[in-house]
C-alpha cells in the first residue's frame, strides 16, 4: 500500500474507520475544494484508500501485488478492435471530465459520433460499452438513458447477454429512475467534490425513504464538505431531509423566503416552501416568525391539519387560556344554503365538527381558570347551555382581550344579530387573536344567515312579533315536538334580546318557562311584574356600549340563577356593571361587592327578604330558606335540623317566636328528638306564659286554639292550621286532601307572607309527599264498585249508591220470592227464619258500605261517620288507592 495515503490523512496504518474518519474531517479545513481542488482531490482519494484498506486490507493487498506484477504483454490489434478501443476511450474521457459528464448535449454529441463508425463496430462495442457504464461512479442516469435508447440494449440484451442478463437488466432499471436531481447544476471544475456532492446527496435519499429518521439525523450532523447547486428541485429535497431529520438550518430557510419571495415559480412549489419555511422557524425557535408562517400557511387553504396542529402545540405552550378558544375558533362545519330542501337542521345550523369536540374533551378543565373551565364544560355541551357561561360574559368589561374573545365565541351559539355583527367588525393588532377572529368570523356568518334566511325563524318571529296577543302559535314551532322547525326555534330562544310585551305574552300563553332558553326570566319577571330589563342603545352609535346593555342583561341572568357563584366573582374581580340607581338588582350587587362577608352563610344573612326580586334570587341560593320554599319536595330534613342550628341561626334569631315553634315541631317530631324538641320549645318561649302554654299545647300534641295564640289576625289563623296539620301529618297514615295542599302551596308561593311561616308550609308540603310515598309503596290492592266484602276498602259516591240501594233492592227482590219458594217445597216454617237472615245482609252490606265510603275521604285520622258526605280523596290512602273510573 502506498503511504502516502496515512500521511496525507497524518495517521498510522489503522483498519478503524472511526479514526480514519476523524483523521479526514480534521484535514478537511485545509483542502477546500474551492480553493485548493487538486489537495482536496487527494485528500479523498486517500480517504476512500484508507476506508477500503479497513475494511479489506488483505484484498487490498493482494490487487496492489497483481497490479505491479502484472506484465505488459504486447500483442498486435486489429482495426476493427482499434475502433472499438477508440469508441470506448472516448466514453471513458467523458465519463472521467468534470465539464462535459452531466452535460445532455456533451453526450449527444458522441452518441452521434457513431455514425463515423461501421454499425458492426457499434454492435461489437455496445456491450463494453455498457459494462463501463456499469462500472461507471456516479453516471448520470439520465444521460445514460440516452446511450442505452440510442444502443438499444433492452432490446437485445435476452438474445446476446442472457448470461449476464440479471446484472445489466439491474442497472437499466436503475437509470430508467432518473437522477436524484439535476446533475448538470454541480460545479465542473472538480469530479471529487461532483462524486462527494452525489454521494452525500444520494446517501440523504436512501435514508430518507428506507431508514429511520434517527439515522438520517445521524448522518446530517455529520462534518463533510459538499457543494449544493442552485438547483430548485434538489434544494426542496435536500429542505425536507433536514425537516424529517428536525434539524434547525438557517440557509434552507433562508433559501426557502428567497423561493417564496420569487413571483417565477408555481403555485404549488410556492406552498411547499412556505412549509418548509414554517418547519425552519418553528427549528430554529423563532417564535412569532413560525407563528405567522403557520398562519399564512393555513390561510392559504393548504397544509391546514398540519397547521391547524402546529398552532394549537403553539397555543398550549405560549398562550393556554387561549387554547379552548381556539378549539373553537378551528371548527370547520359546512352547512347548506338555509333554502335547501334537506330538512335535518344538522346540515343547516352549524355544529361542532368531530375533531373540534376531540380537541375539546382532551382539555383538562382544572387546568384553566373557573370561568375558562365553565366554558369548556359548555362547549362540550350538546345542548349550550347558557346559565354555565355567564360568569365568563360577565369578566368582558371591554379591557381584557382574552375574555373579549371568549364572548365572541359564545356569541357564535348565544348572540343575536346585533352581536354576530360586531364579531365580523372586530380587528387586532395582534396575529394570533387575528387569525382567532378571522375563524370566528367566518363561522358568525354562517349563523348569520340561518338566522335571517331560514323560513321556519322568519315564520317564527312573524308570530312572535305579531300585536295579536290572541294568535296561536303553529303547531309546528312547539318545542316538545319532533321536529326540525321546533328545533330551529329553540336555537333561536337561546339568543338573548329584548323583545315588546305582546311577545313575551305569546311565550307565557304557548310555552313553559323551561323551553323559553334564555326568555325564561325576562317573561317571568314580566308577567309577575318584577322587574323590566332596560332598553338596548343604539348599536350603531355605540358598540360598546350595546355590549355593556348585553352584559347588564347577562348580570340579571346570573344573580338570578346562581346567586352565591356570581356574588363571589363580582366580589373577586370588583367587576363594575352600568345599573341605575332605581335599578331593584342594584342593592344585591352593592352587598356582593361591598358587603363584609367571606363565605355563603356570612353573605345569606346579609341579604333582607324585602320584595319579590330578592325573593327570586334567593330561591336560587344554595341551602337558604327560599331555596326550601321554592322546592320543597327536595327536602331532606336531616340536612333542616342542621340549618336551623347553623346556616339560618342568624337569620331566625329575631322571627316571630310561634312561628319558629311551629317550625321546630315540624323538623324534630321524631319519638328520638322528643326531649330536644321540648328544650327548644321551652327555649323559644322564654318567660313569656303565653308562649309557655303554646308550647306545652304543641309538646303534649294539643290542639291549638285562637286562644292559646292570643289573637284572631290572620296570621294567628294561619299558625293555627298549620298546627292542625302537624299534628294531622304526624300519623304515618296522615295525608293532605287537595283542598289543604292546595292553601299550602299558596301559603308558601306568596311572598308577601312571613319566611318561617312559608318555610312551614313548604316542610308540610314534603312531609305529606313523604307520607303518600310510604303509602304508595305500599302496593294496596285495588278498589271497585262491587267489592261489597271488603271492609278496608274503598267506594265513592257512585260505589256507595250502588251498595246501599241496588244491594238493598236486589235482597228485597229475593225475600219476595222466598215465601212462595218455600211455601212449594213445603217449608213455610222457615220462612220468618229467612226474612232474618235477609235483613240481616241488608244491615251488614249498609254497615260496609258506610265503613268504605268513611275509608275514601280518610286522610289518617280517626273513624268519622260524618265523612260520610266528604267528597273522595284523590290520593292513595291507608285503603288503597281510589276507584279508578274507567276500569269499572
């Protein structure tokens, strides 16, 4: 071997390639091809020397003794082979020239050569021809296409070569795939560094197709010296190596910005660099260039789920409160032209896409604030319900962005048209909420033209807004229908506005509070005369302040439905809101703002019961005495018996004290609270000897008088009937009849009416629910007109006329038949003996038939006779239920 090798690359004869190609990139700095072509030219010919000599040296060895061995033997040739040899040293020369082998013309010029020849001397030479190119580094594929047409050696190469076939059939078929880019663009100054440019080149595409992106990142890190050709094609390629491999290159970015830069390239080769430019920025950690690069990129219409992605891994990074936001901001539905004959509303109205509810449910809610998470929760909703995202409407007071783009994106499913609008009038200066309000945008016009185009909301809204307040609503826009045009009409209730009088009494005559969406309160407290929500400004003077109109109206919405959960965000952001000063809300929010309380007890007891609004809004709060009164049937009354000694202690402290005695027999007349309840009682009642004797009346289970009460108002009367009914709902048996239910439930919805004492009718309402489910439970049989054996059954009026007189009469028949009857069989000494037993069955059926008309009206007390003409209970009793009409 010659040593001239190691001492170019300044090392000792090694078989290891790792030291060998140290040795080279170590060299490599002193012999730039551009500057020094003949040492770098050496330099890798040492190179490729020492690698073949590692990984064969005694091969190696052993073709260096043949080659000086060999001997040059001489012998004379003959004009045909001296053709031949010429052909083929001209190939040869153009293979090994740096200027002319990649050059298409070049080779044409000695494929024409041919002609100088006999076509026997082709036809003898093609094949060494094609041998040498086998043999060939780095031919051009393309060129060499170019002979093998021009020879034909496809044709042939079955009849003439079949021996050698598989190998010449190998390399036809590799240069049938064309150059891995354009060779003619390399330097022609220097064939190494044209094999080291091909080499690297070719090497980067075989990994990049058939190995692992581990490995072609490997090899890109690597040190090597090569000469990219301003070559679009390759450079593309070469782009895509280094982003497969996640390499950061500023020169392919750099490239890629003067190629978009450029107007003389097609569109699509423009967007691919656009990509690449996006997949450099986002490498080389240049955050906002790689934001708007993905932006632009997704505003073109191409790349978009790759971009789509890349933006939202950006969110989350950099800006997560935005992320739900822009979940919503990417939902890509199409819908049809609100004039289509395609009735499902799902193709009309715009919902969200299944990526947008997969991008959703993978958030984590507690990862964001309570008003965000409200909103994802929402979101996730198939109904939108809008009570969840009021809190976040009320944060936009105008001087947060953030928040003023989650109302944009609840305006998408809960803004009316004024609102839409504003979303397609908003601007910033910021790319991201910019490409944010370009994507809500674009989805607000879609729900703007349902909402104007659709024929089933103009039809609606034609009835809605009709001064009829008479006219019917059609068929086919009530809500608990199934229908698509039912549908519609529910979408467009869930989008607040204000709306006159004549159509909020349509709403009240056609529909319950529960299907009006967000109409609920505003006709509620309409009808009841409550309160009137303001008057809208004019949207088009003052955007601004129309969303501050909104908002106030939101604020209603809010204390309303959850009083506690609003008073704690107004208190925790000291969010102010535009209400007049007559305004009946403007109290409450004073209190949640101002008032001096830390927790939901601190804040009940500060809150005075004055007048219906209030009264509305504590039915709404969690464990106060309205929430009770306004459903009673919820009650549990262990958790009671906890409020009256904690949560409501303050608010009870100064009540009227029969009231609270009335109350406290209700919550503790259990045999196991007995001693408890007669300390309370006696506790309640103080020194006073009247209130001792009511107590001693309610302990001893007595009936109370007016009195005992010490008075004959009104009030007085009314706490002697709900003493009445304590005692009466104390038997396990005891139930109310319609007519007491009935004062009940008035006494406890009129506000007007003392707290405790409503608080009272209200526990009474539940304890008689309790009582009727026990006996429900029960599973008594059934009763019917002619179940004249039954003495614990039950007969109606109709039932109690047919026992006692068709009975009656039907016996009588009998004993007139029974004296001839008997007189024929000869047995008139029995007869008196019959007329007994007859009468005595009329007397029986008269005393069951009583006894079950008693049982009818029987609500648990003791056996009255004079219930007898009281009208039948509704409800099921300790005998049964009533006589169900139509089975008999």
């Amino acid at each position: 071997m010659n040593d001239n090798i190691w001492q170019l690359l300044g090392i000792e004869k090694t078989t290891d390639i790792a030291t060998i190609r140290q040795a080279y990139r170590a060299k490599l700095p002193n012999h730039h091809p551009e500057t020094d072509p003949d040492g770098f030219k050496a330099l890798r010919a040492a190179y490729e020397n020492a690698i073949e000599y590692a990984k064969s040296p005694e091969k190696f060895a052993a073709e260096l003794e043949s080659d000086s061995s060999a001997q040059d033997i001489s012998q004379p040739l003959t004009e045909e082979q001296l053709k031949e040899n010429e052909i083929c040293t001209a190939y040869q020369m153009l293979l090994n020239d740096p200027k002319r082998r990649f050059n298409v013309d070049e080779w044409q010029l000695f494929i024409s050569s041919f002609y100088d020849y006999p076509m026997a001397i082709i036809d003898s030479v093609k094949w060494r021809l094609l041998e040498i190119s086998t043999q060939a580094k780095n031919i051009s594929q393309s060129c060499a296409k170019l002979l093998a047409e021009s020879l034909r050696w496809r044709q042939q190469l079955m009849i003439e070569k079949p021996e050698q076939y598989e190998k010449y059939e190998n390399f036809l078929e590799y240069i049938d795939s064309g150059d891995t880019f354009n060779y003619a663009s390399l330097p022609t100054t220097n064939i190494v560094l044209q094999d080291a440019t091909i080499d690297y080149i070719s090497h980067c595409h075989w990994l990049y197709w058939w190995r692992s992106q581990d490995e072609l990142e490997s090899f890109l890190m690597q040190d090597t010296v090569i000469c990219l050709p301003d070559d679009k094609d390759l450079m593309m390629q070469f782009a895509n190596f280094y982003r497969v491999a996640n390499i950061p290159n500023q020169s392919i970015l750099d490239y890629a910005l003067q190629r978009i830069a450029q107007s003389d390239d097609d569109e699509r080769n423009i967007i691919e660099w656009r990509f690449l430019a996006a997949i450099q920025y986002t490498l080389l950690t240049d955050k906002q260039n790689a934001l708007q690069a993905w932006i632009d990129l997704y505003n073109t219409g191409h790349y978009q789920q790759k971009a789509a992605s890349w933006i939202a891994g950006w969110c989350l990074y950099f800006a997560q409160e935005y992320f739900p936001l822009l979940c919503i901001a990417l939902n890509d539905c199409y819908c049809l032209a609100p004039t289509s004959t395609d009735n499902n509303f799902y193709n009309i109205v715009p919902q969200w896409s299944t990526i947008t509810v997969s991008r959703l449910a993978q958030i984590d809610p507690s990862d964001y604030s309570p008003e965000i998470a409200s909103f994802i929760n929402w979101a996730l909703e198939i109904n939108w319900n809008y009570r969840q995202i009021l809190p976040l409407l009320l944060l936009d007071n105008g001087t947060n962005r953030l928040y003023r783009l989650y109302r944009h994106a609840i305006m998408l499913c809960h803004g009316n048209q004024t609102l839409l609008q504003q979303i397609l009038e908003e601007q910033s200066d910021d790319i991201f909420e910019q490409f944010i309000l370009q994507n809500l945008q674009r989805q607000a016009k879609q729900h703007l033209v349902w909402l104007t185009e659709l024929e089933p909301i103009k039809a609606f809204k034609d009835w809605l807004y009709n001064s009829d307040e008479d006219l019917p609503m059609p068929i086919r826009f009530d809500i608990e229908s199934d229908n698509d045009d039912a549908i519609y009409v529910r979408l467009w209730l869930d989008r607040f506005d204000l709306i006159p009088k004549h159509a909020k009494v349509h709403l009240y005559r056609y529909m319950k509070y529960f299907n009006m969406e967000m109409f609920d309160w505003q006709v509620y407290f309409d009808n009841e005369q409550y309160y009137q929500f303001p008057f809208p400004p004019n949207a088009l003077i003052d955007k601004e302040a129309y969303w501050q109109w909104y908002r106030s109206c939101m604020l209603v919405l809010a204390i309303t439905n959850n009083p506690l959960e609003t008073a704690k965000l107004i208190k925790k952001e000291n969010s102010d809101f535009i209400l007049t000063d007559d305004d009946p809300f403007l109290p409450l929010v004073n209190i949640f703002k101002y008032g001096n309380w830390q927790n939901e007890s601190e804040l009940y007891n500060l809150i005075i019961n004055n007048n219906e609004i209030t009264n509305c809004v504590l039915s709404n709060y969690p464990n106060s005495i309205e929430n009770i009164i306004t459903n009673p049937y919820d009650t549990d009354f262990t958790q009671i018996t906890q409020h009256l000694t904690g949560f409501w202690q303050t608010k009870l402290a100064n009540e009227n004290a029969i009231y609270l005695m009335l109350l406290y027999k209700i919550v503790l007349n259990k045999t196991a609270q007995q001693s408890q309840l007669e300390h309370t009682l006696q506790t309640i009642a103080g020194d006073n000897l009247n209130l001792q004797k009511i107590a001693h009346t309610l302990i001893n289970e007595k009936r109370l008088t007016l009195l005992a009460v010490g008075s004959k108002s009104k009030a007085a009367k009314q706490a002697i009937f709900i003493a009445k009914l304590v005692k009466h709902l104390s038997n396990p048996y005891g139930i109310c009849v319609q007519k007491q239910i009935n004062a009940l439930d008035q006494l406890r919805t009129d506000a007007s009416n003392n707290l405790v004492l409503r608080l009272c009718a209200a526990l009474l309402l539940a304890e008689n629910q309790e009582n009727q489910e026990k006996l429900n439970a029960q599973s008594l049989p059934k009763n019917g007109y002619f179940q004249f054996w039954r003495w614990n059954g039950r007969t109606n009026n109709k039932g109690f006329f047919i026992q006692t007189v068709w009975m009656t009469i039907f016996l009588f028949l009998i004993e007139t038949r029974i004296p001839a009857f008997l007189k024929n069989l000869d047995l008139q000494n029995f007869d008196y003996l019959f007329r007994g037993m007859l009468f005595c069955l009329i007397f029986i059926n008269l005393i069951f038939a009583i006894k079950r008309r008693v049982n009818d009206t029987d609500t648990g007390k003791r056996f009255n006779i004079f219930r007898l003409w009281q009208p039948s209970i509704e409800q099921t009793n300790r005998y049964g239920p009533p006589i169900n009409e139509k089975e008999n």
